[in-house]
C-alpha cells in the first residue's frame, strides 16, 4: 500500500491493486523480499512492496517466452499489432495526470515537469510505436532486394523478424519515457517484454503494468520485475531472453554487456553523458544563458542528456557567470507539487552526498562556486540548489565523471578549435547545445562526438529521432526508426529466377 497525500484516486487505483497484479503475472513476487519506496520530497518511506527472486524472474521469462513463441503477440499481423498498442496508449492517455503524479511521488519530478517527462512524453512516444508497427521498421517488414547491379539473378526477399524475449532495464529518472521507447519499440516489433525499473522508482512500471492489462494485451506480453543487481543479473543470463535493451550508468552498463555475452544476446546500451553547452563568438549570452541553466538544472540534473559543461570565449566568462546567476538566484527549489517549483529533490540522500562530494573536492582542487551552491533549508527531503562552478579544466574530475546532480561548470575556451578540442574532450558522446549563427553552428554540431546536438535550442523531444551515443554514451539506438529496427532480426530468402537456376 502506497501512503503519499497527494496521489489522486486514479493514482491509487493504478498502484492499489499491488496483491492483485502479482497474482496476475503482470508483476510477479514469490518471496519474502520487499523494497522500499522512498518519497525523495520527504525523505519518508511511502510504502513497500514486494521485490521480485530469481525465481520469478524464471516464471517471468517462462511467461515471455510461452507469450512470444505462442504467437499470440507476435503472431498478431501488423495492424492488430498496431490496434492494441493505440489502446493501450489511449489507456496511459486516460490516466496521464496519474502517471505524472507517480513520476513526481518517485523521482522528485517538479509536477510541472512530470505531466510531460512522465506522462505527455512517454504517452507520444508509445503512440509513435503504435503508428510504427503498422508501418514496420524502415525498410519495411519485408524488403525485395530487386535486380541490383550484381552478377547473380534471384528474386531475393529481406523479412524483418521479432527479435525475441526482450529484457527492458531502466535507469529511475524518466521511468515511463525509457519504458516507452524499450517496451513500446519490442512489442511494436512482434516482440515480448519484460520490462526491470530501477528499484528506486518501481511504481511508474507498475502503474504501466496495470494499463496493459486494462488495455487487455494478451498474457505473456508484458511482464514486470522488481529488483536490483541480482534480479537484473538473473534476467540478463536467463537463457529464454534473446535482447537485452539496458539504460543506466557506464559500470553497470559493463556488467550487464559482460553478463549478456554470455548467452551472445543482442544487447542495446544507452548510458551516461557529460555533455557540451557551446556558445560560439556569434551567440548572444542573453539568448542563450536562460535555457543552458536549465538543461543542466532539469528534473534536478538527473538527465542523461544534461549539458553539464559550458564553454564561452574567454573574453565572455565573468559576463557570463553574472547571467548565470541570475537565472540560477531565479529558480525556486522546494516542494515538487507546488506548481511554482523548479527544482524538487535529488533521488536519494546518499545521492545528494555523491553529488556535494564532487563539488568539495573541485573547491579543494582550486575550483569556486560561481552561482547558488550548497543546499536548501526545506525539511528532510534530498534537495540541492543549482550550482555552477568556475575556476576548473576540462579535465579535473567535476569536468570527467557524469554527478547527475544540478552542477554545471563553467570552462573558457581561446578559439573555435580549443572550443571543439574541450568540448570532445570526453569518453561520452551523448548530448550537445550549440548557439551562435546557425551555419558556423551547424558545422560546429558536425565535428562535434555526440549522438545529439541541438543548435540554438533545438526543439521538444521528436518521438522519431534516434538518441544515440558515441564513446563510452552507449551501444546500439534507442527511440525512432532506427531504434524500432533493433527489436528485428532479418532473414535473407533468395530463389532462382523462373527458368533460370535450378
Ligand atoms: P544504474 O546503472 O545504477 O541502474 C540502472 C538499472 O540497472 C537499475 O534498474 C538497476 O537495478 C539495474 N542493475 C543494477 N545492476 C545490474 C546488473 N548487474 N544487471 C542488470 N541490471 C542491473 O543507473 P541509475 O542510477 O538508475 O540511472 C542513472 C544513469 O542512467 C546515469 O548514468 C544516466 O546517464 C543513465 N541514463 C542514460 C540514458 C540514455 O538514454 N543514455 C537515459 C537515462 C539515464
């Protein structure tokens, strides 16, 4: 039971039935464990529920498996494929302000924030995939090679199968927006999921379950575990999973690819970032200064794709750090459902120590705070003001590792080239901002290592884009066409011309 005042009715009608969906094989729970689920605003432990052993997760991929290979999904030809993902979108639909209020229970979200990050984003991008598997991944279901310029002459057909048992591992800070591109893209595919939040927020994952079963998607197709290393590791050797999409950090992105390899199952991995905001000698600091805040300050900087490292021309760097502060004196950081907030609190206490470690030791190493710092006097909940820090090279370690935290860096850079030189100056190659005049930007953007670069603000997130990563960001694509056409595998069927061959 979920104890948390400011869930609605429908909230609670999603989570309520915990008992319930467990008997039903939606979340499966067979032992004694349970896991905590921790209110971030206060701190408090607003309910447990029960965590998932390894011997659900063998039910839970018996079921995926019986699910896929009884065709009773992947069986299912395109558009009715197509017809059940849109009533299951139109069920997260119905429920979308209860989604977000789960988001801002577990995460800490802003609410403001939360009915698009985890509920408007996630329910666009299942529509996407609801669009997609009617249409099959680029390309097409089924592909005729024609009579290219080879020497060979048959009627040769590419066919775009389901990959399989998919395992979905997500990291917590957009629960359902990860779930929506890993088990939207697989079950769009013809695949079946079994979809692993971070224990850290579990119950987005569970409200998802509950819509599926609302939106009547046949049993088997969707299963739900709830655990943490053991339970993933488990999941990701478990010999009836043939793809393992994973989002998370670098080390555990290594282990889940070590483990995986095992089996050689197809493994996508979206990991971490450290990611560049750009402003040319053609950008104008009042343009661009408000929105670079906050892609490093959004959902308390717990984005993979926050630009954490802000590089001006030198000349620029004490006008810049002054707007800064400005923008960052300006945010309100407090209660996530008081719709004034900007920022709600980091996920964790220990997090928030992590964080504050980081910027001790840029302080101790010569570094100094150039905007907010420090945290919050607001009761027990884990909040951080937005920080910005000076005074530090590229490569000190504020620089280097992702904090996932509101703490951006200032860096001043001498010419284009030392601007292109720091900003690549990563082993992640995830995200990037550029401002300036939109051709001297676009080229920047094209030397720049980074999946995604968005030029003078870009625009919202595009359900049809792929968000890759270069370097140690990642392996393999989540979202768009190119992320729909991981969950295939392709069969090559090749027959003799009439009358020609044998
Ligand atoms: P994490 O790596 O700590 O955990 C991610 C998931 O892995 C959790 O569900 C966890 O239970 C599970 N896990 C832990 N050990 C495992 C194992 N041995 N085998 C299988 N699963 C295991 O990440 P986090 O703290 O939840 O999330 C933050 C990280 O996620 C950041 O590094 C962030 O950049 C990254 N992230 C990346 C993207 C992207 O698209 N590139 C998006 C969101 C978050």
């Amino acid at each position: 039971m979920i104890e948390a005042p400011h869930l609605s009715a429908d909230a609670h009608g999603l989570l309520g039935n915990l008992e319930e969906l467990i008997g039903t094989g939606w979340v499966r729970s067979s032992g004694p464990e349970t896991i905590d689920v921790v209110d971030p605003s206060s701190g408090h432990v607003a309910g447990t529920i029960p965590g998932s052993t390894t011997d659900d997760v063998a039910r839970a991929v018996a079921a995926a498996r019986a699910g896929f290979d009884s065709d009773a999904w992947s069986g299912l030809n395109p558009s009715e494929r197509s017809r059940a993902l849109h009533r299951l979108t139109d069920v997260l639909a119905e429920h979308a302000e209860a989604l977000a209020e789960i988001g801002t229970l577990e995460v800490g979200s802003p609410i403001t924030l939360s009915r698009g990050l985890h509920a408007g984003a996630p329910i666009s991008f299942f529509r996407w995939f609801a669009d997609a598997a009617l249409k099959g991944p680029m390309g097409g279901y089924e592909e005729s090679l024609g009579l290219n310029d080879v020497p060979v002459l048959t009627t040769s057909m590419l066919f775009r199968e389901p990959v399989g048992v998919v395992a979905a591992i997500s990291a917590y800070n957009f629960p359902l927006l990860i779930t929506s591109f890993k088990v939207g893209g697989a079950l769009a595919a013809g695949c079946t999921a079994v979809l692993m939040p971070s224990p850290r927020t579990p119950l987005s994952a569970i409200a998802f379950a509950a819509c599926a079963r609302e939106a009547d998607l046949p049993p088997g197709t969707i299963q739900v575990l709830v655990g943490g290393a053991g339970i993933g590791q488990a999941l990701t050797t478990a010999p009836g999973v043939d793809m393992v999409t994973f989002t998370g950090s670098v080390e555990v992105g290594r282990n889940v690819m070590e483990q995986a390899s095992r089996g050689l199952k197809k493994v996508v991995l979206e990991l971490g970032g450290k990611s560049p905001n750009v402003l040319l000698p053609s950008a104008d600091i009042q343009t661009a200064v408000g929105p670079s805040v906050l892609r490093f300050v959004r959902n308390s900087g717990q984005g993979c794709g926050a630009t954490t490292r802000t590089l001006v021309p030198r000349e620029w760097y004490d006008e810049y750090a002054a707007a800064a502060k400005q923008v960052i004196d300006s945010l309100v950081v407090g209660d996530p459902w008081d719709e004034k907030t900007d920022l709600g609190p980091v996920i964790r206490g220990d997090h928030r120590d992590r964080v504050e470690g980081y910027v001790q030791r840029a302080i101790d190493g010569g570094g100094v705070v150039l905007a907010g710092g420090g945290r919050p006097d607001i009761g027990e909940g884990f909040y951080l003001n937005p920080t910005l820090v000076g005074g530090v090279d590229n490569d000190a370690e504020i620089c280097q590792e992702e904090l996932f935290g509101p703490v951006g860096v200032l860096l001043p850079y001498d010419d284009v080239d030392d601007a292109l030189r720091i900003a690549n100056g990563t082993r992640f190659g995830l995200n990037a901002n550029v401002w300036g005049a939109t051709d001297d930007a676009i080229r920047f953007a094209r030397r720049l290592k980074a999946g995604t670069v968005t030029v003078n603000g870009g625009g919202s997130d595009r359900p049809d884009a792929p968000w890759p990563g270069a370097g140690e960001s990642g392996i393999g694509v989540d979202r768009g066409m190119e992320g729909f056409r991981e969950f295939f595998h392709i069969r090559h069927v090749q027959v003799p011309l009439a009358g020609i061959g044998r």
